[in-house]
C-alpha cells in the first residue's frame, strides 16, 4: 500500500510537472518525490485522539506514513544523481560543482562510490562492534551526561563523515540512528534522548517558517491556491482508489483518502536539499513551501469535512439497509 501510494502519486504528480509547468525529467521526478509525503505528525496524532488507529483507515494510513518515513532515506541518496540529470548552463554547473565540492570530488566516479560503500560499511562495522563496547565501559561509570554526550557525539560525528563525501548529512544521521539501534542500551539511550526530540522538532519547524517567503502568497495567491487545490486532489484520488482497491468500504476509504491528502513535514527537508544540488529553482522551491505548508494547515478542516459531511452519509446508508434474513439451521440428530 505504502509503494503503490508513493509511486502512483510521484508518476501523477511528476506527469503533470513535466506536462504543464515547463520542467524536465528529473525537475517532474523530484517534484512527484516530495509531494507524495504525507504528514505523519499530524495524521497519527490525530488519528490517535480520535481513537481510529485501529480501523482499517488508521491501519492503511500508518502503513503509508512508515513507507514514506523509511522512504526518505533513498531519496535523499538519490536526489543528488538528480541534479546531474538538470540541464543549465556551464556557468552555473561549474559554480553548483564549486559549491558542493567535497574531500573525494578530484576522484572518478567508480572510487567515489567505492569510497561511499566503504564509509557507510565503516560506520555499520564500527557501530556493531566498538560502539558496543564504548556504551558498555560508558555505563560503567554511572554518569548518565556522559552517556547522552557520547550518543549526541556519534550522531553529529557520522552525519558530518557523509556529508565530507558528498552525501546529505539526514543520511549521516539515519546511520546514526541504525548504529545506536543496534546497541545492549538502547532503550536508555532512547530515555536520555527523549527530552531533546520536541525542541529539536520545534527548532526544525521554526526554521521552516523562517524561510518561507509570503510575499510570493500575496502576489500569486490566485497561482498558490489553485495549486494547493490540485495538490490535495490529486493525492485524493489517488489514495481513494488505492482505498478500494485495497477493500476499505463503509467511509474508511473517504477518511484514508482526506487524511493523506496532505504534504508532510520532510517534504520541508527534501526541498530544501533539492534546492542545495540545484536541482529546483528558487522561485519553484518558493511556491512549494508554501503549498507544503498550506497542505498541512488545512488537514483539519478537511477531516473535520469529513466527520461532517462524508461519515453521516455511510452512517445513514448503513442504518437504512434491511436486515440479513437468519438462515434456519436443520438441527443434528
């Protein structure tokens, strides 16, 4: 369900960008890419307050969010072939090159993907074996500041590692995270990091809104919305039928369908690093943000359309259906 979702919404979506909106190939490819995220802050939360995680909706839409989460990883790995795949100008590619230069630029292309393969076996290896160790004769100590600084330690370390051989360093991280996974003290790990991960996520959110340009909403308001509109309906009904064909019936397909419909929040991450390797415009980059965020402001109300306008209409068909007639069983003698 999860596959299918990104893949029919990145081909819909991508289809339209390379039709309609003058990008090419890999401009249409990366645009389906981060529109086919969903928000799963908003959507599970949600879902959670109003107990539907169980429904065959909350399940679908759980399934959907982890793919897209899981997702982000080769995405993130692949956007940067992408941006070889951008026509410009020599001008600007030779700057893009001079801007993004990293320790193994001067290298071919075969030794740069040695290199890569070999850092991220590195850091898996190290991570199984010395890292175990190193937490164990940290625990050994007691000191729980040293044990959290350590664990903060490796993650900012092995994020700027990929980030030195030209990967992003949300890459870097997520090898963390596999690292510290792997690890006899997980779940103390996962206790110490706990207070950090709503001021980080409030800080990430923050910068969002930060660089956000308003301006580009009060001069094309027509444009923004009527792409903010064709954004939600697109994943609609792409996620309607998907719903179906998935067997989901009795209005769960209707609350599936309204609570993807939206962007997520690492679409914010994805334009943002598509915007570093060049790959979207500036003014393209712009815009998405802001339907990005618009998608995200208007998932309530479309749920709460939902609620009030969609669900009574199954609730009243289903009480209006005649009951099923009892078969009379022949008793066994």
């Amino acid at each position: 369900l999860g596959g299918l979702q990104m893949a029919l919404t990145t081909v819909v979506v991508g289809s339209l960008a390379l039709a309609f909106f003058n990008m090419n190939l890999a401009q249409s490819i990366t645009v389906g890419l981060i529109f086919s995220m969903s928000s799963t802050a908003i959507v599970l939360q949600t879902l959670a307050e109003k107990g539907l995680m169980k429904t065959q909706a909350g399940q679908g839409s759980f399934s959907v969010l982890l793919f897209q989460d899981i997702a982000v990883i080769p995405i993130l790995a692949i956007l940067p072939l992408m941006a070889n795949q951008v026509a410009g100008n020599s001008h600007d590619s030779h700057a893009a090159e001079a801007d993004h230069a990293t320790i193994i630029s001067g290298f071919p292309g075969w030794l740069q993907l040695l290199i890569i393969i070999g850092l991220v076996a590195a850091i898996v290896f190290a991570g199984r074996f010395l890292a175990r160790n190193v937490f164990r004769f940290i625990a050994r100590t007691g000191l729980r500041e040293i044990f959290t600084a350590t664990a903060l330690l490796l993650v900012v370390g092995i994020a700027m590692a990929m980030n030195a051989v030209g990967l992003s360093p949300a890459l870097g991280t997520f090898l963390a995270g596999v690292v510290l996974a792997d690890n006899e003290y997980r779940h103390e790990l996962e206790t110490n990091i706990e207070p950090f991960k709503g001021l980080l996520l409030g800080l990430f959110f923050i910068a969002v809104g930060a660089s956000i340009d308003f301006n580009i909403l009060v001069e094309n308001p027509g444009s923004v919305i009527g792409l903010l509109g064709l954004l939600i309906a697109v994943k609609f009904a792409v996620l309607l039928f998907l719903g179906r064909y998935f067997r989901m019936r009795n209005g769960q397909e209707i609350l599936f369908s309204f609570a993807l419909a939206q962007t997520g929040e690492f679409a914010f991450l994805l334009i943002s690093f598509s915007g570093q390797n060049s790959i979207l415009p500036v003014e393209v980059s712009g815009i998405m943000l802001i339907v990005v965020a618009l998608s995200m402001l208007v998932t309530p109300l479309l749920l709460i359309l939902n609620d009030r306008v969609f669900q009574p209409l199954f609730v009243k068909a289903e009480s209006g259906r005649q009951p099923d007639a009892r078969v009379r069983r022949t008793p066994r003698c």
